[in-house]
C-alpha cells in the first residue's frame, strides 16, 4: 500500500511563506492526523472542535520542525487553537528565524 | 541460564560479565545527528552502589521509593539503586502541569506511604513545593543528577529472596484511588525469563524503544528484558517518537533492533505519518519480534504496516501480537515464532452469544487476532464462567484466569480485593489452587488466546455479549464527523438498556445532530440486532480516557448516571432517564449557533 498523502513538497524551506500557504500547509496536516479531507477543517474553528488530541498536537510539532527547521513547544497547538492563529504564529517564527540568519 | 536470588543480584553478575559493554544507549530529542548518551555496565553498577549507600543510610532498605523522571538514563540508575538498596521502587509519570498527573502522583504517595523520592535536579525544586503543599512533611526530595551522593564502597549487599518486593506497579485503579502491584524480585526473574522464551531472545539481541519507563510495557519489555539478557538496550523518550514517528524506524536501522514493540496505535501512526522520503536507506530487516499489545490488536493495522514497510525488509512474521498485564508483571502469551500473526475470521453473531464459530457463508463476520500462546513453563491460561467460576471448553468465551510465578502476588495494602482477584479458585478444581482474575474475557481454541473484550465493559443484552468496542467502531463509521465514543450498559431494574455515548464535531457534520442519532440507532438495530434508546452526542473531549488511551467506560456510565454529561443532542428512554439524578441529561446551550455559523 502506499500512502501519497504523506509525500510532502521538498521546497518549503525556500518559499516566501504567507499566512494563506501556511494555513493550507496546516490544514493538510491536521487533516491527516485526523483523518478527514483539508476542506473541513475550518480555519476559524477551535482545533479541539475537531477532535485535536495530544498525539496529534505532537505530530504537528514534528513535522513543523520536519518541513520549516522550526522547534516548537508541544503546546503550542492550545496556545494558538485555531488555523489562523497557528499560521500567523508560524508566519512570526519564521520571519524571526530568517532575520536573525542575516 | 544459571539461578538468580534477585534482580540485583542478575545486575551485580551482568555488570561483573559485561564491563565496559553498553548496557543502554538513549537517543537524545535531537534527532539523528545528535550524540546519544551511553550507559556501560560498569557505570550503570556503580552509579547504583552510590545512590543504595544513601538510601541505606537514611534508613530506606525496605521502604518505597518513588522515581520521578523523565524517560532517560538517570531513571535507570535509579531503578537500579532501588534494587541494590532493597528498597521498593515505584515508578510514576513526572508530574507535569496537567493538574491530573499531580493529583494522581499524591494518591501514590499516601497509598505506598513513599519515603523519598528521587528525580533530576532541574525538577527538585518543584518536587519540593508540591510534597510541601500536599503535607508530606515526612518525604525526603534526593536529585540523582548532581554527581555521588553517596559511596559506592559503603554499600552493602541486602541479601535479597525471591519473595521480597522490587517494585510496586501502579497502572491500574482510578486518580483517587490508584491500585499498586507488588512485583516481587522472582516475579520479575521469571517474567523476563517468560519473554525472552516467548519471543526467542538471545544475549546476542538488541532490544528497544520508546515507551514510557513508569509504564510496565516500557520498564519490563525495554528496559529489565535487555539487562536480563546482558545486552545493550537503546531507548528514546515518548514524545521524540510521537513527534516523528519515523525516529523509532531510524532506530531500528542504525542499531540492528531485533526486539521493540508498542500499543496498536503506534504502528498506525507509522503508516499514516512516515514519509517516502523518510524512509531512505531505512533497513527494518534486523527484526524479529515487533510486540503489539496494550490496547486491541487490529487486523488491518498489522496488514498496513506490514505492506506499507515490507519493501523495507520488514517481516510481516515479525509481527508479535501478545498479552499480558502489570498484575502479570508483563507477559502472559505470545505469538508462536515459527509464524507471523494469527488471524481468525469468526461468526458475529455467535461471538455475540460467546462462542467462536463459522465463518458462515452470506453472514456477518469478525476478524480477531490471536495474543498466541503460553508457555507451560511459564503460565496456565483456563477460560472459566466468571458467575459461577466453572471453566469453559476451548471455544467458548469467558473470563481469562491466569497461574504462574510471573504472577504477582496482589496489589500493595488491598487484601479484600486482592482474595477476589488474585485468590480465585476453579468450581471443580479447587484443588489446582488460586488463580489470577483478569477481567478480560477472552477464548482458547487449542492453545491461541484470543482477547474478546473486557468482563465489566460487556453489555449483556437479551442473552446477547454486546462489545462496547465492536458498537463504537460502528457508529463511527456513519460519519467522519463522529469522533470517541463510550458505550455502556444500564440496568433499571432487571433490564439491560445499551447506552450509546460519542464525541460529534457539530460543525463538520454532514447531516444535522437529530438525524444523525437516528441513524446510529437504526445502525445499531440492524448490526447488533438490540435496541439502541439511548443516544448522547457530546462535544469532543468529553469521552473520558486512562493515561494509556483506554476509554473509561465504566467512569463514563457513573458520569452519565450522575448527570454529570452535557449532550448537544439526545435521545434517552424514560425508563433511563428515571435512573439520573436530576431526571434528566444536560443539554448544550451553544449546539445550535456553532452548527449554523459553520453551515
């Protein structure tokens, strides 16, 4: 069996990132993990509304960490409960990262 | 393999044959570049003999100690002291800042009456706030992490038996009223020996993984199994796994790991989140016992793992589905090493009436997977009528007892408990002794174990065993708006009502939350062939679960009966909803404008 879902674009760590990538990013994601299409997932909608559980919430730090070079704390899933807050959070972090590589 | 009188004293000779060898590697949150940390056994010794020379001196050979550590090496040493000391180890999550994990770790406390605990520097001074702020004066905080606090040369062997106690297992019970089982130093001798002969392993053999090491799956299977064997054990924490699943395959690759294992959900998430490119250079083709246990084993799991990693040399017959328990120390049955996994296609309706038959042609079916076999060395498994304790033939379902010198001897202080459940005897066959009640029920069909269900989670319903399990998994299936659910029996009076309780994201629902319910009933109905009155649709996170993911369906039944559970919608017989105090169940204020405003 293989499992396309999983095959992520290789070029994130060169794009621009905007809040709308991110936020599409995130919902294929989190769509993942909970294993529904990405068009449900609402991007105002308290994650937990979804059934958003610990392991997921670790999953989606690893693989933050996996596709941005990002290390997040765990909790940041509860910090930031919703798509759009997590990718304007995501959008923050990185443009720190990239200023401070400069 | 020659007779230990203890656990210590198996450590004192590994540590003595081995030396310098690593007895563990632990792979650090950093990943695959970063430097693991290695424990020789020579270290591993005398780092114990310190920290025992302190606890003898402070007068603790004999007492509980509680370990609070996060998974790594420290954890290990201490454990270890513990044993070399002759004091009662008793291992517990760290708390963290979950108000649950520190409630749950006071009740430990006063119930083994703890008289130290031990735990890393960083986390000491938390520690000594909250044993202040519960009242136990009395409790000595000692960091571990620090450099010697004792002198390895002050030590002195406690003479150990097999009948004193290593440590206490604290997995069962509730928050407030946690059980601890007292595993003695030849429970655990023979436990080990039990798994290494189920599993065929050898001192040549690298055993690991990531399970917690409070947890009796991690510490017995990860931790004890490799120092038993006198080999070298590489260990990583929970969340490195949970966080990238494809570490625990690294692991596997860059170590030769013979030995791992996990709860079914662990394998799911490999398949589900592990990437092609991941998966480069991955060479899963040193294993040859992947343990699956703690939760029920899937068909279908093991069917995409195995396609999913066998291009990586994995081995569908490495596949090792099992059974056991704390209460067991660990390991009850295994699968047979000459072959893979055991599936057994059954006739639904006659696993309802408890009995393993079919399958019949044009009739609905089970897939079961077999937890394998005992050994006779080891363990006596009988299937007996959990009413009137008369064993049942192979074939049929009951409750599955257990014998043997894994067994422990009861939980810590619990001695009515402990005669009901570790004191039970055969109608007819009184003579063989007391058995173990596990509170599984299970079938034996020639010496296959197959694990059907939980005894006090069965909802006996016109003669009919209906699994909670079984009806959950149906209604989740109408929608995938439809998240956990808890499905348990009430009894009004001689009669048996099915009640049918699931988590709905309202806003995600394809139907609305009325014909939703009506739907599950009718589902219900027709697969299960029982009336189904009483439907609850609650917001997500109201489903209750244990630290290891169990649906707490008998706390959820007290919960419902208590009136305590808040529906977005339900359907409730009257004859049930006279059986809550209250009079009836709570309804959700905000269900409908969170269903309009998602639409």
């Amino acid at each position: 069996m293989s499992v396309p879902a999983t095959d992520r674009p290789t070029s994130t760590q060169h794009t621009e990132h905007s809040v709308e990538s991110l936020s599409s990013w995130l919902a294929d994601r989190i769509a993942l993990y909970l294993q529904r299409s990405p068009s449900e997932i609402a991007p105002s909608v308290p994650l937990a509304e979804y059934g958003l559980d610990s392991v997921a919430a670790l999953s989606l730090c690893g693989d933050i960490e996996e596709d941005f070079d990002l290390v997040l704390e765990p909790t940041v899933a509860w910090d930031y409960p919703t798509i759009d807050a997590l990718a304007g959070h995501l959008v923050e972090e990185l443009r720190d990262v990239q200023s401070e590589a400069r | 393999m020659a007779e230990f009188g203890s656990f210590a004293e198996l450590v004192l000779t590994r540590s003595d044959e081995r030396g310098d060898a690593d007895a563990f590697v632990f792979l650090s949150d950093g990943g695959r570049g970063a430097e693991p940390e290695r424990l020789p056994y020579r270290e591993l010794d005398r780092s114990a003999k310190d920290l025992a020379s302190w606890l003898q001196e402070h007068g603790l050979s004999g007492r509980q100690v509680l370990l609070l550590y996060p998974s790594g090496l420290d954890f290990i040493k201490a454990f270890i002291g513990c044993l070399y000391a002759g004091a009662v180890a008793v291992p517990a999550p760290l708390p963290s800042e979950q108000g649950q994990h520190f409630r749950r770790v006071s009740s430990i406390v006063r119930d083994a009456r703890v008289g130290a605990v031990l735990t890393l520097g960083q986390h000491s001074a938390d520690v000594q706030a909250w044993l202040a702020a519960e009242g136990f004066s009395d409790v000595v905080t000692l960091a571990t992490d620090r450099g010697p606090v004792g002198a390895a040369g002050a030590w002195r062997d406690p003479g150990l038996s097999r009948d004193d106690l290593a440590f206490l297992q604290y997995t069962s019970g509730s928050t407030n009223s946690p059980k601890g089982v007292m595993v003695s130093h030849g429970n655990l001798l023979a436990n080990e020996a039990a798994i290494a002969r189920s599993a065929q392993n050898t001192s040549d053999m690298v055993i690991g993984g990531w399970l917690p090491f409070y947890h009796d799956m991690g510490l017995i299977g990860h931790v004890l199994q490799p120092l038993w064997l006198g080999t070298v054990g590489v260990l990583m924490s929970p969340v490195s796994f949970l966080r990238r699943p494809a570490r625990w395959l690294e692991m596997i690759s860059d170590y030769g790991v013979h030995g791992t294992g996990g709860p079914n959900f662990a394998y799911d998430l490999c398949v589900r989140r592990v990437t092609d490119a991941q998966l480069e250079g991955i060479d899963l083709s040193t294993l040859r016992t992947l343990c699956n246990g703690a939760e029920p084993v899937r068909a279908e799991t093991i069917r995409a793992f195995s396609e999913r990693f066998a291009p990586h040399g994995f081995r569908p017959d490495a596949f090792f589905p099992c059974y056991g328990m704390a209460e067991t120390t660990l390991l009850v049955t295994g699968t047979r090493k000459e072959r893979g996994a055991l599936l057994r296609e059954v006739d639904a309706s006659g696993l309802e009436r408890g009995s393993i038959e079919g399958p019949y042609l044009g009739a609905p079916t089970r897939t079961l997977v077999s937890s394998g076999v005992a050994n006779e060395e080891d363990f006596d498994v009988r299937v007996v009528d959990p009413n009137s304790l008369v064993e049942r033939p192979g074939g049929q379902v009951g409750e599955i007892w257990v014998r043997g010198s894994s067994v422990a001897s009861g939980y810590w202080e619990r001695p009515e408990v402990n005669a009901e459940v570790f004191g039970a005897r055969i109608t007819g066959q009184e003579e063989l002794g007391t058995w173990l009640r596990t509170g599984d029920l299970g079938v034996l069909e020639g010496a296959e174990l197959f694990v059907t269900g939980r005894l006090k989670e069965m909802v006996l319903i016109n003669g009919r065993n209906i699994y909670p399990y079984d009806v959950e998994s149906a209604v989740r299936g109408l929608d995938p708006a439809i998240g956990a659910g808890a499905v348990f029996g009430v009894d009004s009076g001689g009669q048996e009502h099915l009640v049918v309780v699931h988590e709905v994201r309202a806003a995600a629902l394809s139907s609305d939350l009325k014909t939703l319910a009506t739907a599950a009933q009718r589902l219900i109905v027709r697969e299960f062939a029982v009336p189904a009155g009483n439907v609850l649709l609650v917001r997500p996170g109201t489903i209750r679960r244990t630290t290891s993911g169990k649906i707490q369906r008998t706390l959820m039944r007290k919960l419902f009966l208590s009136g305590a559970l808040t529906a977005l919608h339900s359907v409730v017989e009257p004859s049930v909803t006279a059986l809550i105090e209250g009079g009836e169940v709570t309804a959700a204020v905000e269900a409908a404008p969170s269903l309009v405003a998602v639409g």
